[in-house]
C-alpha cells in the first residue's frame, strides 16, 4: 500500500461528512449567478468555506478580485499541485454549464485535504479560483500574473451528461466586427444611404457557405450585437461577435484568414468600411496526459463511480484550462450530473446543475480530485511520469 493509499479512506470520509454543506454551496451560487469578472459572492463563499476548514487562503491574487488561492501545506519543501475552482455564469440562462459543481468539487476536495492537518507528505496542494472561464480567459490572466508559477500540475472536473476521464477540446479566436455605413430615411431616400445592416447578413450567409469546405471538427458561430436603431433609418453602424474554434491553433489562425476575407468581400458587397478585430488572447486546445488521466480513472474507480462511453453525440467544447494544459501537466475530466443527451449551456442542463445527480457528481469529483492530487504529492515517480507525457505529447499549440 502506497503513502497515499493509507490516507485516501480518511479523505473520501471527510468529503461526505462535507457532502450536506458543500451541497448547500452548491446551491447558493447556483442561486446568485454572476458572470466574468463579478462574482464577488461565489469568490466570498468559497474563500470563506476553505478558510472554515482549515486552508490558507489569499484573496484576490493575480490582480483579479474575484480570484482566490488557498493552500494546505504538507510536510517541508515539495511539489506543488493545484486544484483549479469556476465559479462565473453565462448570461441569460445562469449555471448552464455548472459551474457550481465545479466550484464546490474543488474547495470540497481542498477541505477535505485540509481535514488531515498537515499533508503528510513533502509539498502543499493549492486550491485555486478562477474567474471568468465564460468569455474572460481569467485562468490565462492567472498565469501571466504568475499566479501558476511552482505548480508542478493542475487539474479540475467538469460537469456533463457522462462521466468521461478525457475529452479533446478546441482552440478558439474571438473576433469582433463591424462595418461602417450611412444613415439615411428608409423609405423617402434609401438611395442616400449605405446600408451596415446588408454587410452583417451577408457575411453570415458567407460563412454558412464557408462550413462546407472547412474541416468538420472546426466551429464557427456568432451573434449579431448590434443590428440598427429603428427600422426607418438605414444602419449605418452593425457589429457581431464570432468564435472560431478547431482542434489546432493553427487551424484556428487559418479559419480567420478565411473569416477575414469574407467580412472584407460583405463590406465590398453592400459598399461599407470593415474592421475586423481578433481578441490577442487565444483559447488553447487541451494538452492530454495519460499518466493523471489513469490516475483519476484509478481514483473514480476507488470511489465506485464508474466512467461512461461516449455516446458520439456530442461534439466538443472549449476552456482556458486548455491554456493551463499547454504550461504543465494538467487534466480536465468529466462528471456526469445530468442524464445521457442533456446539452450543456441550456436551460435544462442549468436545472440539472442543482439536482441529486449535480450532488452526487460534485461529491465523486472533490473526492476523486483530492485522492489524484494525493497521488501525485506522495509518489515522486508518479509526478515525473506525467512530466514526462507533458514533454512527450507536444500538444497542439
């Protein structure tokens, strides 16, 4: 029996004494969302759970006031392993993407870890809180704050309709545009005007062309922000947000070459000016590491949570944990709590994001996440194994 192997029963318990509060956690921020960059209560809450337990916690670091650090030490110098927490909602339609459960499975797993006082191994595990996953890349902000500097690996779960150990991720740009016209009475000097509103809809009816010649892994998709003023003036101004996704960033850089071309030929088309802007800030695919990967797969089978197959239905999404993968060995798993089919950032999988099964899988991922963190701290070998996958995958930067 390995040094972690000792403890891990005592930990699986803290967590499901933990179960009743950390649900109620859930709850609460399930309650009161609040988005990129403004969770203020979800950060409070947390920070103060932790802290109740036993963690060292610093707040607002990395310059972020709504990020959060907590550490529970282990015995003298050592590896560092951090547990990542989000907390932010999506606009509209709140946790839809359960956000809560990922929150509350990681400070339930640093409270658990808390419970056995000092680690009894060398190093320290962090749990870290990161803001503004939705839109605000905040775990990138985290890292170029050096808020990640010393971690030795970093991993999280995230909630879904199955529980799946690995699930690649794509890269995303986001692009703003807009095109420039002239105002004009609709009806009595149409002539007079350049209509901004024709360029916005044509650039979507060239991308909906565009879909079949790119590779079928690749994403785009986007909304209109801005349309016009009242249906008797021509636009003179429209504006729309897209995310270009695909598994490389290099393919990524290709698909807005080609979005670039066609916002320029939209604007020629209807006779506006164009002004394309890429955030600077690019959305990394997820770098995989088999040696974590088996040793949360070994963790949840510990726990009696089984993996699920993949049903095929679903394509994949995207994070900025994927920017963390491409740094250090980093993992990223899935939690089932909602049934088989449930899409996430919908309403119904918002709903689910409170229910039994939400509480049943935030509690197999604080346990899962503090037995894979104890792993990696107790066994130097282990840790030098998934550096090495780290070294030898490449990714896909």
């Amino acid at each position: 029996m390995s040094g972690a192997d000792a403890v891990k029963p005592t930990v699986t318990e803290a967590v499901d004494r933990l179960a009743d509060d950390l649900e109620r956690l859930s709850h609460r921020i399930h309650d009161t969302p609040e988005l990129a960059f403004k969770e203020e209560q979800a950060h409070g809450w947390l920070a103060e759970f932790l802290e109740k337990h036993g963690a060292r916690v610093e707040r607002g670091v990395g310059g972020l006031a709504t990020a959060f650090r907590a550490t529970i030490a282990g015995m003298g110098a050592g590896p560092t392993i951090a547990i990542m927490a989000e907390y932010d909602a999506l606009p509209g339609i709140g946790h839809a993407c359960g956000h809560n459960v990922i929150a509350t499975a990681g400070v339930g797993a640093g409270a658990a870890l808390a419970a056995l006082g000092t680690l009894p191994f060398a190093g320290r595990i962090q749990v870290i809180g990161t803001p503004a996953e939705e839109g605000g890349a905040g775990k990138v902000k985290l890292m170029d704050a050096g808020v990640f500097d010393g971690v030795d690996a970093a991993m999280m779960i995230h909630g879904r309709c199955g529980t799946q150990v690995w699930r690649p991720s794509l890269g995303i740009i986001k692009v703003k545009v807009e095109f420039f016209g002239q105002a004009a009475h609709a009806s009595s000097w149409p002539w007079r005007g350049v209509n901004a509103l024709n360029a916005v809809i044509a650039l979507f009816n060239a991308l909906d062309a565009m879909r079949q010649q790119i590779r079928t892994d690749a994403r785009i998709h986007g909304v209109i922000t801005k349309g016009g003023e009242q249906a008797n003036i021509i636009p003179e101004y429209t504006s729309a947000e897209f995310y270009l996704r695909a598994i490389t960033v290099p393919y990524c850089h290709e698909l807005l070459r080609r979005f670039t071309a066609a916002a320029e030929g939209a604007a020629t088309a209807a006779g506006c000016r164009v002004q394309v802007t890429a955030d600077p800030t690019v959305h990394e695919p997820l770098k995989p590491n088999p040696t974590m990967a088996e040793a949360f797969r070994r963790n949840l089978q510990y726990i009696d949570f089984p993996e699920d197959p993949d049903d095929g239905q679903a394509g994949y999404g995207s994070t900025d944990c994927g920017n963390v993968s491409q740094r250090l060995p980093t993992i990223h798993p899935y939690i089932r709590i909602s049934p088989d089919g449930v899409p996430g950032h919908s309403r119904e999988f918002a709903e689910w994001s409170r229910s039994p099964l939400a509480r049943a899988g935030m509690l197999a991922g604080a346990k899962a996440l503090a037995l894979t963190a104890l792993d990696l701290l107790a066994s130097p070998e282990a840790l030098a194994r998934a550096k090495h996958d780290f070294t030898r995958e490449g990714g896909n930067a």
